[in-house]
C-alpha cells in the first residue's frame, strides 16, 4: 500500500528566502522583491500592496495594513498600527437620532486610511527600496489587468446585490468591479486604472523628492496622500456624501511604530500587535494551555477540541471586556497576559460541559497591580446578521534573517469607491459599538477595536514563523490551531494548515450588528462524526460546515528551522494562497 500523503500541496522548502501570501500574484510579487535584493519588510509590502489589487473582495489599499516586523539587525520585533481614527467630528448622538441606533454602510463608517502609511513607514524605517521599487508588481496588475480567480468572482458576486452595503450599491465601485454590468467571471481580465493613476501619483510625489533621499521621498508621496491633492479629492468625496472627515484628520493622522505584546507557550513566544486589535487573543489562548498534555489528548479529538475551544471562549469574553484602543482606554493588558491570571483562567474550564453562553469575563487587574474588582457588564448583542470576515495576510522571511508579518484588509463593499482614485476610504468604523459603556466604544480620534492581527513566533529566543490569517473573529481560533499543528504535533507549515479546523462563535461578533450565536462551534466536514456527535453531548451547538471552508480563513505561515537554516512554507488550499521561496 501506498503511504498517504500528508498534505495534497508540499510545503515550499528553501534556504534563502520566502514569501507566502493570501494570493498567488501577491506571492510572486513579494518573491520578485526579494529576487532583486529587497528584503523581507520590501518584499511584504509588496505583497501586501498587490493583495490590495487583485483581492478588492477583501482589502483595500485605502484600508488598514496592521504589520509585526522582526529586525534582525536590532533583534527587536516591533509592530506597525496600521488602523485609522475616527474623525473627529465623529460622535454616537448621530447614529442614534438619524439612523435608529445603527451604523449604515457608506462612508459614516469611514476612519482614517491608514494601510498607505503604514506600507510606506515599514519600507521607511526597515526597507530598503524606494515606493516605486515595491509598487511595481501591483502597478502592472493595476493597468494592464490581471485573470479574475474564482475566489474573487465569487467574492465579487456575493456582495453584488447586497442592499445592506455591496458592490452594485455605489456608483463608483460598480464602474470599476461590475463592468459591463455584471460580476467579472473567474478567467476575466480585471482593469483598475484609477487605482494605477493613484499609484503613479505616489511615485510621481516620491521622484520630485529623490534629490533628499529615500526617507524624505517616502515621506513626500506619503504627504501628497494625506496633505496633497489625494486627500483633497478623497474629502471632497467624502463631504458630498455627507462624510465627517476633514482635512485636518488626514493631515495629524499617522501610524505608530511601537513594542508587541507577547505570550509564552514552553518554549514558545508569540508576538502580537495591542489590544487595538484582538491579537492578543493569540497569546492569551496558547498561554492558557502551556501545561496541558495537547499531544496526549489526541488531535482534533473530543477532548482536545473541547479544551481549545473553552480557553478561546474565555479570551474572547475577556476581549469583549476590555480591548479597546490603548490611547484612550485603560487597557489590562500586563494582567491578561500575566501568567498568574492565564493559569486562573485555564482553571475556569469544565471539561464535561461547554459554555452555552459567553462565560464572565475574568479579573486582571490584581494581576497589574491594580485594586478593582474587574470588567462593568457590557452590552450583548442580540441582532441577526451574518459574520464578515473579509481580509488577507502576507508573511515573508529574507537571507539576513528579518521576518515580516501583516494582515491587510477591508473589503470594497461596505463603502463606495472614491472616484478617479480607485480606493476606498477604509470602512473600518464597522467594528465599533454604540454602547458609550463598552471599550471599543465610538469617541472621537479613537481606533475601533480590529480584528486583522499579524502574529511572529519565537522558538527558545530566535524566530521561529511568521503566520496569520484572513477570518474575521475567526483569525485567532485558526492561528492558535495552525501554532498547536506545528509546535505540540510536529506538523510543517503546508499539513497544519490543510488539516480540518473548527471556529467557536461563542461571543458577539466584531463587525456591525454585532451578531451572537451562543454556544455555537462550527467544525469543518472532515473532522470525525463521533467526535461531533460526544461535542453535542457535552454542551457544544454544533455545525457541521464543508469539508473545506474558507470562511475559516486561510493560514499562510513560514517556518525557520535555526539549525539547518531550512525555510519551510505552507499556504492554504482554501483560498487563493501561495507560498514561493528558493
């Protein structure tokens, strides 16, 4: 008999360096970078960029771009917040006294751009190309087209007569991705010349200032976008269209260069951005479960599922209490993820009985110090809606040793395309409440609370993978499996990513209305029925998706063995995906 494979793709093995992405031409692009001596931050925002382009399902270059970089030279990881600000003008009275309570698709929800920024700051502080250089795969996919994938067609379509917020909704979105006046098919040629236009105008800013150097060309393209004739037509649209932003919000807006936040698993430690994003759900999980036999309890067994998605669940109450932009609210953040309160945590787990419902939120601050007696109840929503999980990822790893690692997003649908520009003004205001009392609360200047969260691991002090993932509130749950795939049941990256997932949905979901399924947990077709079946028995309201379903994301990841200097890619056949490296 035949051995099975243990994956229908090989992982891509390399030496040198490596890119995996949340498209194919994203992959290429990234690797063509690195082939012309860019390095790993270059290469990322490459592939970022050109994700941009060729899934506008999905991202948007006038969206948001949150980054995780290690500096080897430094051997620092730092991070890129990548998330714009409400206008300032922004306030919930309006949506409650003109829109009953609810926040309506188009440009009210729009924050501040922030991806343009935070692409350039990573090639600015730790590139080493010039705009044009990185630009240059997207730009070419931008004017002279690129074959629709299935993926994107059908990502296209879903949103098409979407009256909630989709493509055939604006004028100007339907001009660029409904031609012809329909969704372009999967082999169709895609032409985005506004956005090509907008691109060039970029490099046009960035050559006038060449003769200062680098940084300083950088900085006049990123000045005509927030300062220059960009931002005065992106305004100009946003106020006929009854928008808050100004040009003084575009004009004082900038990303931050600052620290991660970290969890330890053994001898593992995962980095990832604040709590302006759920990322540190990542740490806070795996923390939870560093003592706990995984391997023992079997894969995807009963027992192993039931376990994971219980220390999810308490994470995300957790989030659900407390996350919120750092700036302005006090985050616990040492406390949750302290390793007293993580292991006071795993102990509120019942291994024979599921959460029907989102457990209480735990007490962190003892743990930092602080004398308060934990989270004021928060509003739970009630509304029916569906559960958006449109974004992307691109990790990549150079010969010298850096790691990049970013989570691009913003889908074109829920708000309309700003015309001659080909961008959308990031619609990322979708992710806030109107409960005053929540910590992701609308205030004005504030980020709402994000799901798209890079992440970069450590193995015993030197890197170990980049990974992340597209999946809205379901990121977190497929990378800390994808992270237990490779660290506890020694899986490479390309197997621990095709192996069958499951997604908890016990919690409020992050995008308006807010949508709650209790107790829910969705697994995958593949995993065992008897499992699914003892799941049910034992609290869990289970259901039973496709043997393969992107709406579980898709994990990209690369993994660097220190010893052998081995560089082992893996990209997820659920989606678009692709790892490249040599």
């Amino acid at each position: 008999m035949p051995q099975r494979m243990t994956s229908y793709r090989p992982p891509i093995m390399g030496t040198t360096h490596m890119v995996s992405a949340g498209h194919y031409l994203a992959a290429s692009a990234g690797y063509r970078i690195l082939e012309e001596g860019g390095n790993a931050i270059d290469a990322g925002v490459a592939a970022g960029i050109t994700i941009n382009v060729t899934l506008p399902n999905a991202t948007n270059f006038g969206g948001v771009a949150p980054i995780a970089i290690y500096d080897a030279a430094s051997d620092e990881v730092v991070t890129i917040s990548g998330l714009g600000r409400w206008p300032r003008a922004a306030n919930i009275e309006h949506f409650n006294e003109h829109y009953g309570g609810q926040i309506p698709p188009g440009v009210l929800r729009t924050v501040v751009p922030a991806a343009p920024d935070a692409w350039l700051t990573a090639i600015e502080e730790y590139g080493t190309m010039t705009f044009e250089q990185v630009v240059a795969p997207a730009l070419d996919l931008v004017e002279n087209g690129f074959p629709v994938s299935a993926y994107l067609s059908e990502g296209l379509q879903t949103t098409e007569d979407d009256h909630e917020g989709g493509v055939a909704m604006w004028p100007s979105t339907r001009e660029i991705y409904l031609p012809n006046g329909r969704t372009p098919r999967a082999g169709e040629i895609l032409v985005q010349k506004d956005l090509a236009r907008t691109f060039r105008r970029l490099i046009e800013a960035e050559q006038g200032a060449s003769h200062l150097g680098r940084e300083a060309a950088l900085r006049a393209a990123r000045d005509r976008f927030y300062r220059g004739d960009i931002a005065e037509e992106m305004i100009a649209f946003s106020d006929s269209e009854g928008g808050w932003i100004t040009m003084e919000d575009l004009a004082e807006f900038s990303v931050k260069v600052e620290p991660p936040v970290s969890g330890e698993f053994r001898d593992y430690t995962v980095y990832t951005c604040n709590a302006w994003c759920q990322g540190p759900v990542v740490a806070q999980t795996l923390q939870m479960l560093e003592d706990d036999d995984l391997a023992a309890m079997g894969h995807n067994s009963t027992e192993y599922i039931h376990l994971v998605t219980q220390a999810l669940d308490l994470a995300y109450a957790d989030r659900h209490a407390y996350y919120g932009d750092p700036d302005l609210v006090e985050v616990p953040i040492e406390g949750l993820l302290s390793k007293g309160y993580t292991r006071s945590r795993r102990a509120d787990v019942d291994m024979t009985n599921a959460y029907p419902a989102m457990p209480e939120p735990g007490n962190p601050w003892p743990y930092q110090g602080a004398s308060r007696n934990g989270s004021a109840p928060v509003a739970m929503a009630t509304a029916s809606g569906g559960r958006m999980q449109d974004t992307s990822y691109v990790c990549a790893v150079d010969r010298w040793g850096n790691a990049f690692s970013a989570t691009p997003s913003d889908p074109i649908a829920p708000s309309p395309i700003v015309p001659g520009l080909g961008i959308q003004m990031s619609s990322r205001g979708s992710q806030t409440w109107l409960d005053p009392e929540h910590p992701s609360a609308l205030q004005p200047w504030k980020r709402p609370r994000l799901t798209p969260n890079p992440a970069i691991a450590f193995k015993d002090g030197k890197l170990f993978m980049p990974f992340g993932t597209p999946g809205g509130d379901t990121q977190c749950t497929s990378m800390v499996q994808l992270f237990l795939n490779v660290a506890v049941h020694g899986m490479d990256p390309q197997q621990a990513i095709e192996e069958p997932r499951f997604a908890t949905w016990n919690f409020p979901n992050s995008f308006w209305p807010h949508t709650y399924f209790p107790g829910r947990l969705d697994l995958e077709g593949r995993i065992d029925a008897g499992t699914a079946a003892e799941l049910v028995g034992i609290g869990h309201d289970v259901h039973v998706l496709d043997d393969w379903t992107p709406t579980g994301g898709a994990m990209t990841a690369i993994r660097v063995d220190q010893e052998s200097g081995v560089l082992s890619g893996g990209a997820d056949p659920r989606r678009d995906s692709y790892a490249i490296g040599r």
